[in-house]
C-alpha cells in the first residue's frame, strides 16, 4: 500500500452507540517519508493493524444508552456506592488548580497540596460521569461539564513536579505526563459514556484539548523528537503509564482507523523498552508500589488494543513481559508481608485489580487474587468489565511459590528466606546496585520477619517534594545508604550509580540453611578500603536464626559501623545483647566483634513519612582489619 499522505489527525469523534453526530476537528496531516523513516514496509503495517481494528473508535467505551450494561448497577452496592459518592460531589465547591496554588511546588517544594486539588477533581470527573451513567436522570451532567471545563482551562495539565521550567504552565511548551494521560485517556471515554447528553460546545472544547494536550505533541515527538514525549524510550513505568493514557485515548477518540493504528503501533513498539526495564526472571526494582502503577498501566494498554481489535492483538502475551507478570506472587515474604524496596512502603501489598487480571490470564488459581473493580479511572472502571467475561488462559513461564522455603531473583540478587511450613521467622537480603528505578543506596541491606512484623527492614519511601529527584536524593537519610542497615566505611556512605554493585562471591543452599556472601567495596568510595563481605546465613534449625557478619580491612585504621533500622523500640538486655521490639513481635540480638570493642548508638532518622530508629553498631576505635557478626532470632 503507497500513499502520498497518511492521516494522523484527521479529527476527533463524538463516538456513541447512538449514533451521535460526529464533530471534526482540522485535520492535522504528516506526509508518507516521515512515516517511511520508521523502516521499510511501515505504512503498510499501518495498514495492516487498522485492518484489525473493529469498527468505529469506542476503547472500553459502553454508552449510558446500553441500558442492559448501565441498569445492571443501580441495584448493587458498587452502583449505589458511585452514585452516593456523585451525590456529595454536588453539594462541594469544585476544586480549582489556582496559579497560587501550581507555583507553591517552585516556591516551597511541597508537591503533596496542587496534587492533592488536582486528584479531588479528577475523582468527580470520574464519579459524575459513571453515576450519570447508572442514574440516567441527567442530575450529574451540569456538574460534570463544569469539571471538564474546569480541567481544559487549566494552563497545564502536567503535575508542577512534572513542569520543572513552568514551560507548559506558561504556554511555551506542552509536554504528556502521567496525570496529563490519564486525563486524555478519562475524557475521550467520558465522550463516548455521556454523548448526546453533552453541550455540544463543552464537547467540543474537550476535543480540542485532547488534540492539544495529548495527541499533537505525541505525534510531534515521534517524528520530530520534540521530547515532548521523552518518556517513549525510558524503562520504568512511565512508559507503560503514559502509553496506556495516550494510546488509549486515541483509540477511543480517533474516527479514522490508520491513526488508531498508528498511535497503537507506536505503543506495541515502545514497550520494547519497558520490558528491558525487569531483569530476565521479572524482578522490578522500582518496587511493589510502583509495580502496580507501571505494569498495571502495561496490562491497561493492552486490553484497550485487545478490545479495540477483537481479541486479535494480545500485548499481555508477549514473552517478555510475562516474567514480570509473576513479580509480586514471588515477591511475598510471609504472611501477606513484601519487602519496602526503593520507593514502596513497608506496609505495601500488590494492586488487587492487576493481580486478579494475571491469575486469571495465566491460570494461576490463586483463591487470593479474585477480579475487582477499580473506579479510580474510566479507563480502570470500564477495563475490569471488559475482561470479566474472561481471556484466553496463557501459559506462565514459571509457576510462582510463595510458599517455598527460598525465592532468588538472581539477575538481581534479591533472596528471601522462609522457614520450613509452620515457621514464623523469615528474611530478604538485598544486592543489585545504585542505579536501580527509584533507587536507595541500599547494597546488603536485609529485612527480618517475625509473625506478621518486620521487625528489623527497609523503612522504605518518604514524601515527595522536589528534592526527592534531585541531585539532593541523597541527602535524604532514609534514600541514603545511613537509613539502611548497611555499613558505614570510615565516615562515608555508599554512592550513587551502576558502579556500586554487588558480587556474590558465595552461595549455599540448602534445606536447612542459606548462605550468600557479598563483596561491597565498589559500594564505597575509600580509598584505604581494601575488604568489605557480608555474610548472611539465614538458619531453619528450630525456630530459626540469622547472622550478618561483617569483614571490612584497611590499609590504614579507619572507623567503621553498621546498623540495624527498625520502627520499633529496642533495650539493652546486656553488655553485646538487644531486644528489638514491634508490635507484638521481639527479635534477640547478640554482637560479637574482632578487631575493637564496640558500641552502640541509637537515632531516630526523622522523615514525615515516617521516622526509622537506627541503631548503630560501631567499633569503639579505627581498625585495620575487623568483623562485626550480629545473630537474631525470635524470642
């Protein structure tokens, strides 16, 4: 197929099982050659996709006219719920993203207050749009357009934090974010919900945002690498999370099926890059939180491209992807408990909606993880009806056990250690290096489970303010390598960067007991540090036992420490022996030293989100050569 011009924008649809009358915006057109320069035989696989493409554009779209679908809901609670929640949205102000209130992120740091109006708002624009649906007496219309013109004439759609130079809140330049798509993707599907009950000038203005907001400058860095996209190429969830939004919105909104098949191409493509975001065996260093937000998005992408094809394209069933798929399920310690790593909380737990949608998909049976539903977005709302009605079951590439005594995520030395079947006690050892997504200067440090309580662990994330992405990340203590309970090499943290990685030098397995020995050096930037290995030996033997030990050597003496973080309390129960405590949970802790005597210290990192005890364990003198061994065990 040669064409002289492909249409990327030939314009947007008021899209409705009604049959509503279309409304066209100018058509934006990009010549064949600049096509062409995505490889040979590319219009053609244009073409190809919007050959699959099913009928009009729609995504997960159902119209409030589908009475079958929508009256369902006005007699369950999750019906009744929305419309409740709509109901006293009525009787509130609406929320306005105030100049004063965009500029208090530049002005005092704080991200948290604009987010917090930008989130409310786009909760009633979600709430009034789904209980109108249901309720179908047109009391949330009035409100619902004012939301929308609400949000089209903000001068930016991008959170501050996201809008570093204040570029698109000054007009000079519109760049897509993860809000910005989701707000794209929200109001494109809102449109094909609401339709005909919709002022046509309010339908009109949100079609012209979409194109201004999302689709012009998707399409401008794609062929003219504008970087109003930059997030095509990156590794980590924003990948998947803008592509899900803005591709979503385009197959929802475009009339004509070669845009809908380029937007989808670009997407299919892009995620080549998402998936060298996970090591081989799926571990995701951005931690479990963000697992959640970046491979959930990843799953949303593709149901709205199964949807919108039939079925006939199926993203979730790449290879690549399915390994990652299975993180969460190998990622649990015990007990409903997951390690804080990077920038996760220590009371995380994985996304139900997401796990529910990869057992299903890969035939899992894990009685734990049934389908939900998610109202936080449309796109969330609709997606979860679509695939009730089931899919295919894949095959998984590896059947994950979180009742196994052991789970090594090898590619990023990452182990946890269970007990045998009726234990309590547990742990995680952490390797990898300092560059991971959403990194802490973490190397070698470890989390202790005893019951339910992580007793000794990673304390996890703090709030964000824009010092969080930086080049002040760490100086942030509980970022740092101070807030972890890592070594501290003759007064120096570790760095930041690829450089400072783990070796495993040692690993024994065994029913009975594991073993793993690690080389940090490159971690610390010392020059007289000639030796730095931490052994962890995590025991089965009764009710369990772990050791650390510590051998650090100089060319020259050298202070060093090490420490144990907690969100407990601790007491000295003799001259080398603690207790730490939290909850209803105790961890015994003996020391024993070469090299020096020692001594303890303790500190309470402070953090609004949270503020860890750090108890350090340190020589009383420079050594040249020392260990430092701490067991633990419940008491």
């Amino acid at each position: 197929m040669r064409q002289r011009w492909i249409v990327v924008l030939a314009g947007l649809v008021l899209v409705g099982v009604s049959g509503a009358e279309t409304q066209n915006i100018t058509p934006v057109y990009y010549q064949s050659d600049q096509v062409k320069a995505f490889g040979e035989g590319y219009p053609e696989k244009i073409a190809e996709i919007a050959g699959r493409l099913e009928g009009r554009a729609g995504g997960f779209g159902i119209a409030y006219q589908d009475r079958n679908f929508w009256g369902a809901f006005e007699n369950t609670d999750e019906g009744r719920n929305i419309v409740r929640a709509a109901e006293k949205y009525l009787a509130e102000k609406l929320p306005v993203v105030t100049e004063e209130l965009y500029m208090d992120y530049f002005v005092t740091g704080n991200r948290t207050r604009c987010q917090a109006v930008i989130s409310r708002r786009a909760s009633q624009l979600v709430t009034l749009c789904l209980a109108e649906c249901i309720d179908n007496k047109g009391r949330f219309v009035k409100a619902f357009e004012e939301v929308c013109v609400s949000m089209c004439n903000d001068p930016s759609w991008v959170l501050p934090a996201h809008d570093s130079q204040k570029q698109n809140y000054l007009q000079k330049k519109i760049t897509i974010d993860l809000i910005s798509s989701r707000h794209g993707h929200d109001f494109a599907l809102a449109l094909v919900l609401l339709n005909d009950k919709l002022d046509p000038t309010v339908v009109r203005l949100v079609q012209d945002k979409l194109h201004e907001k999302i689709f012009k400058p998707y399409i401008d860095d794609v062929y003219l690498n504008t970087k109003q996209a930059s997030w095509k190429t990156v590794t980590n969830n924003w990948n998947a999370v803008c592509h899900a939004g803005v591709v979503g919105a385009a197959l929802t909104a475009m009339p004509d099926a070669m845009d809908r098949a380029l937007f989808a191409d670009r997407g299919i493509r892009y995620m080549d890059y998402f998936y060298e975001g996970f090591t081989p065996d799926g571990y995701c260093s951005e931690g479990l939180g963000y697992w959640g937000y970046g491979y959930g998005h990843y799953i949303m992408l593709s149901e709205v491209i199964y949807c919108a094809t039939g079925g006939k394209m199926d993203v979730f069933a790449d290879p690549r992807g399915l390994p990652a798929a299975l993180y969460p399920f190998r990622l649990e310690i015990l007990n409903g408990s997951y390690p804080a790593i990077a920038d996760c909380s220590p009371n995380a737990r994985p996304d139900a909606d997401m796990m529910g949608y990869v057992n299903m998909r890969l035939g899992l049976e894990d009685q734990r993880w049934p389908l939900g539903t998610d109202t936080g977005s449309l796109f969330m709302f609709l997606m979860h009806q679509r695939y009730r009605s089931g899919r295919p079951a894949l095959k998984a590439p590896f059947k994950p056990d979180n009742t196994a005594i052991r789970t090594f995520f090898e590619d990023a030395g990452l182990l946890i250690c269970r007990p045998k079947a009726g234990g309590s006690f547990a742990a995680v050892f952490k390797g990898g290096h300092n560059a991971e997504h959403h990194n802490h200067n973490d190397l070698g440090s470890f989390t202790v489970l005893a019951g339910k309580e992580q007793v000794i662990l990673d304390p996890g994330a703090v709030e964000y303010t824009s010092k969080t992405f930086s080049k002040d990340r760490y100086t942030i203590k509980k970022l740092s390598s101070y807030g972890h309970d890592v070594p501290l090499v003759a007064g120096q943290e570790q760095v930041p960067g690829a450089k400072a990685k783990v070796v495993i030098l040692q690993k024994e397995f065994s029913d009975e007991k594991d073993l793993l020995t690690m080389d940090l050096v490159s971690a610390y930037n010392v020059k007289e540090l000639k030796q730095l290995q931490r052994t962890f030996t995590f025991s089965r033997q009764g009710a369990g036992w772990l050791e650390i030990r510590d051998d650090v050597a100089f060319s020259e003496a050298k202070a060093f420490e090490t420490a144990l973080i907690s969100y407990g309390t601790y007491k000295k129960t003799g001259p080398d022996l603690l207790e730490i405590t939290t909850g209803d949970q105790t961890l015994c802790v003996s020391i024993a030293a070469e090299g020096s005597s020692i001594e303890i210290a303790d500190e309470i990192i402070e953090s609004t989100k949270g503020s860890p005890l750090r108890i350090a364990v340190r020589f009383s003198n420079p050594v040249k050569k020392g260990q430092i061994t701490m067991k633990i065990w419940p008491k």
